[in-house]
C-alpha cells in the first residue's frame, strides 16, 4: 500500500497483515490527557502502537515555546525506530473522528522526511462503526532504524513576527471563531488572534461523520478564505500546533501543496506579552 494523505477503514483492514504496516493510536483529548491512553488499554486497532500528544508528539515546554512544541528529531526519529518505522514502512495514524493528533503524526512525519503516511479517514469512530477488529492486545514490535533530517515545512515565532502585515504571507488560524475572535479562551492566558491572520476552524474540513470532505469542495474552501494566495505563502497555526495540522492535510487532500506550521502558534505567540494581539 502506499498511501500519502488519508486512506478508508476498509482499504486499511485490507492490509493489515502487511508486514510494512505500521499503525499508530494517536486518541487525545486536550482537557484530559490521559483518556486516549487509557482508550488505547481498552481496545484498539490490531497491531497498533500508542502515540501519547503529550509526550511523543511534543518536546520539553519551556513556558516560552508553547504547549506543544516540537521534539528533538533526532529523539522523535528515534522513537519511531523503536517502534518499527523505517523508511520502507507504510505508516498509519488514527485518533477520534474530530480529533487532529493523527494529523499531527502525519505531519512530524513529513517533517523528518518520510513520506508514506496516511491518516485513517473517519477515524476511531469509523473503524468501531464499520464493526472491523479491535484488540487489547499489544503487538509484537520489532525495533528498526529511521534516519532522515527536518525539512523546511514549518516556520518559527521570528518569521511569523517579522511578517506581520507582509501580505506575501498569510496566517491561518485552525481554532474556534470565538476563540479566534477573543470572545473566549478557555486554555490559553489571553485571548485573540495574531494581528493580520485569517480564520478557517479544522472541524470545517469533516462531514457529519468525521470524514474529510471531497478534495474540490476542500479546495474551494480554502479558496475561498485565502483568496489569490498561494499555498507556499500560508502559515498553519492553532492554539499549540496540534489541530492546525489537519487544515493542513486537509490542504493536501485538496491538491494545495506547500503550506508550512507554525508549531509554537498562538500559545507561544503570547507567552511574550509584547507581541501584538487582535480582537474581532
């Protein structure tokens, strides 16, 4: 199987017993950290592994570089090794239908360079819904090696500060209008929006039953919100770096490639107070 951007329930019980598979259990919920752990004690996808957002997704948290900033990926290559990814391996995320920790997976992925990654389309959800097999079971890993060096997929705080009001870049935030809007915000210490940024909430991406929409519908979308930019110009970021990946692959489904992350995003934007904040 070679799949790059999301692959269907059935396609994937159709390769489960390929031994270049390599699923991973990406379940999380933000509010309650350890939930998609204890999901994943319960019950999960045959031979998947467990992929904590807190922990393997994410590096040490300075209070400066927000919530979830990305690892070393020297440690975040070698984590994969250990859990069976080569560069041979074809690797699967899945988490809650709505979630966007897969995607999150999908992404650091391409980041260190390795490219056959899909997410499962729909989700646990999906995957339970379709009355496909579970298990509690955990699989029998044989610990390999992954090499490779970061790629130029994402931008840091000093080029989303230096660009502001650069209309060669747009900034787009994954979160909920009100939080976008300073309405509310229930995490982070301030409310508001990076000064200049646009708003498309990741939720918009699904259908009712937590599958992406159709690649020209997501095109048009995002068209429709970017106008005549181009996707090399747009910055993803969210409230850590998590949901804002799924607009991203939601890009990607839609055949607007080159879009890059800013990991730090909005929880890193204003651990510095003098950094400027828009309302409405």
């Amino acid at each position: 199987m070679d799949y790059r951007t999301i692959v269907s329930a059935r396609d994937l019980q159709a390769s489960l017993a390929d031994p270049d598979l390599v699923i991973f259990d990406c379940r999380h919920e933000l509010m309650n950290p350890e939930a998609g752990a204890r999901a994943y004690a319960q019950s999960h996808l045959p031979g998947a592994r467990f992929a904590h957002s807190e922990t393997h997704l994410a590096g040490p948290k300075t209070g400066c570089n927000g919530r979830h900033p990305l690892p070393d990926p020297q440690v975040f290559m070698s984590w994969l090794g250990r859990n069976g990814v080569d560069a041979g391996k074809q690797v699967v995320a899945y988490d809650f239908a709505a979630g966007s920790s897969a995607a999150r997976l999908w992404w650091m992925l391409r980041w260190v360079g390795h490219e056959r990654v899909a997410v499962l389309d729909g989700g646990w959800e999906d995957w339970v819904k379709a009355s496909l097999p579970t298990t509690a079971e955990h699989p029998r890993i044989r610990a390999t090696t992954l090499t490779g060096e970061p790629r130029p997929i994402s931008v840091d705080v000093g080029f989303v500060s230096s660009h502001l009001g650069d209309p060669s870049v747009v900034v787009l935030d994954a979160r909920t209008p009100e939080r976008f809007q300073g309405l509310t915000e229930p995490i982070d210490p301030v409310a508001g929006h990076i000064p200049g940024a646009r708003n498309r909430l990741f939720k918009d991406n699904l259908t009712a039953d937590g599958r992406f929409r159709p690649p020209q519908e997501l095109r048009q979308a995002f068209m429709d919100v970017l106008g005549t930019a181009k996707p090399e110009q747009v910055v993803h970021q969210c409230g850590s770096g998590v949901s804002a990946c799924s607009n991203l692959l939601a890009m990607e489904i839609a055949g607007l490639r080159g879009s890059r992350l800013y990991p730090g995003s909005w929880s890193e934007w204003v651990a510095d107070p003098s950094r400027p904040v828009a309302k409405g």
